[in-house]
C-alpha cells in the first residue's frame, strides 16, 4: 500500500478544510466565502492522485449539504433526483485536473493553459448540473429551454466566478511558492 507524503497530506486536509468552510453559502455573500467545492475538486484532480480523495470528497459534500439542511435550516430545493448529477459535474473538474497534472510545465504558457482548461471544467461543470436540475429536478416541467435559460443567466457568473476565483488563488500560491524554491536552489547552487 502506497503511503501519501506529508505534503500530500496537508494539501488534503487544506482542500477538505476549504470545502467544510465555504460549503454552506453557494454564491458568497459580505460575510461568507463562496462555495469552493468546484475548485477544490479540479485541484484535488490536480495535486492529489487519489480515486479514494474523490469519493471522499463526494461523500464530504453529501454530509455538508445534509447538515445545513437539517441543522442550519438552509432551503432544501435543489435535493432533487438531479443531485446525483453532482457526481459527474465534479468528475469533470477532478478529471480535468487530472489532464492537466500530465501536461504541466514550469511556464507561463503552462499557466495559459491552465487557465482554458479551468474555464473549459467549470463551464462544462455549470451546464451538468444546471442541465439535470433542470430535465431531473421536476422543479420547471412546465418552463421550456430558452426560458429556463435566462432564468440562468444570474447564476451563471457567479457560478463560473467562485471558482475561478479559488483556481486564481491556487495558481498564484503555486507560483510564488515555485518562485520561493527555484530561488532557494539557485542561491544554495552559488
């Protein structure tokens, strides 16, 4: 059996940590954090190699969202036969990251690159779910395409943003770090 190293073990951690943290308030708000669960499932993708990380991480959604709905009274509308529709929206941002992980260089093109892929995930991530709540919810059986469509256009951007933004954090952390690093081992090689 293949142990993780420690490094792996605090990227874990701090990716659960960041899920139970911002879990319960999908779009953010002035006093809360958006959800980070699509960035932490394409970086969970990304830097931990695990399947076993995946169906943890699924099963740590499940319980956030069923302790807010029981214990912190937050609405309950979109559990729905269309949340297992959560597994493949998340299957495409960890699979993503995983794509990615083979092709990273150390190169700002790199970072271009992850950029579009991330935009690409978490656009495809927006059309599974909002798609199946919408043919599987049976919230709209009466609300045709284009306009459950626009009934979308508000979420959209800031579904996309939340993201985008958590992707634009990790990226920069990463940086730095490789910045801090390649420094250290060019001043230890003088």
């Amino acid at each position: 059996m293949k142990l993780i190293s420690p490094r792996q073990t605090l990227i874990t951690l701090a990716l659960i940590a960041l899920m139970a943290a911002t879990r319960m308030h999908h779009f953010g708000s002035a006093l809360h954090l958006p959800d980070a669960s699509l960035a932490v499932f394409l970086l969970a993708g990304l830097l931990i190699a695990s399947p076993l990380l995946f169906g943890a991480l699924l099963i740590e959604a499940a319980a956030l969202d069923y302790f807010a709905i029981a214990q912190l009274s937050v609405n309950d509308f979109c559990l729905t036969p269309a949340y297992w529709f959560l597994i493949p929206t998340y299957a495409v941002l960890w699979f993503t990251g995983r794509y990615y992980a083979r092709i990273h260089r150390h190169s700002l093109k790199s970072l271009g690159v992850f950029a579009s892929l991330s935009a690409i995930a978490l656009n495809l991530a927006f059309l599974i779910s909002n798609g199946s709540f919408y043919l599987f919810s049976g919230r709209y059986p009466d609300m045709g395409v284009a306009e459950y469509g626009s009934y979308m256009i508000p979420i959209y951007l800031p579904y996309l943003t939340g993201g985008a933004l958590y992707l634009a954090c990790a990226a920069a952390l990463y940086a730095v770090l490789t910045m801090r690093t390649t420094a250290a081992t060019t001043n230890n090689g003088q």
